[in-house]
C-alpha cells in the first residue's frame, strides 16, 4: 500500500496551484493515476492537499479576471458575472444571489 508523506504532499500542493492534471501529479510522485485515487480516498491529508492547491489557482484566476475587468476588459467582466454571480445574457439564475 502506498502512502503519500510530507514531501509529496508539497509535491502534490504545488503541482495542483500549478493547474497539473492528476495524472501528471501522480507520475512526478511515481505511481499512476489508480494509486493516485486510492490514495486520496484513503488518505484524507492527500485530498486536502489536492484541495489545497487548486484554492490558490483559483484564488489567483479569479484575482486576474478581476484585475482584467477593472481595467476595463469587459470580456473579463461578464465571465465573472456569469460564473461567480449566476448571470446569463437574459438575466440572473433564479438559483444565483441577487444582486441590487
């Protein structure tokens, strides 16, 4: 049985902030991509660390729209809308929070 340690665990952390799919994260650890799953269904710390790193992509994705959209890039600005907001071209989901 394989178990993933501290080092991995970073391996796995910057890899994932990195936008590596899984598979290329298992191999640079050794193992394929089975393993890779047993592991994080085994191993809560692995799954957190997977959810870990991908929080900082998106953190840092999100930011860059953002940023895009304040300097005036509207394409930025409606793919924000749509995805953090719930917007479409005919309006707000009905599931999405209200904006005033």
């Amino acid at each position: 049985m394989v178990t993933v340690h501290a080092p991995g665990l970073e391996v796995i952390r910057t890899m994932a902030r990195g936008g590596h799919p899984v598979t290329s994260i298992a191999a640079a650890l050794g193992m394929s991509a089975r393993v890779m799953r047993e592991c994080r269904k085994r191993q809560p710390e692995v799954e957190e660390a997977f959810a870990t790193g991908l929080g900082g992509l998106e953190h840092e994705l999100v930011h860059s729209l953002l940023a895009a959209a304040r300097n005036g890039q509207i394409a930025a600005a409606m793919l924000l809308l749509k995805c953090r907001h719930g917007y479409r071209e005919t309006g707000q989901t009905d599931s999405a929070p209200k904006v005033a």
